[in-house]
C-alpha cells in the first residue's frame, strides 16, 4: 500500500511551538496574527 492520502503533515521543533504559545499569550495578540508572521496556514490547521 501507498503513501497515506493526506496531505503534507509538518512537524515543528518544540523552540518553534514555545515561540508560537508564547507570541499568542502577548496581550491583543490574535492567533491568526502570530499564525501569519510564523507561516503557519491557520486557515486549515491539522491537528494529529
């Protein structure tokens, strides 16, 4: 059997999600801000 039919999945080092948790905690900080400025697609996010 082939690859999964899934698209890309991205895996992200544990400095890049404290960076991303921590730039969502700043106060009037929205999510899809800190999602854009990392290049994260918060439009269609996987959560595995």
């Amino acid at each position: 059997m082939g690859k999964s039919s899934l698209s890309k999945v991205h895996r992200y080092s544990m400095h890049f999600k404290a960076t991303a948790v921590r730039l969502s905690e700043l106060p009037n900080v929205l999510i899809q801000d800190v999602a854009e400025y990392l290049g994260i697609d918060w439009a269609n996010p996987v959560f595995p």
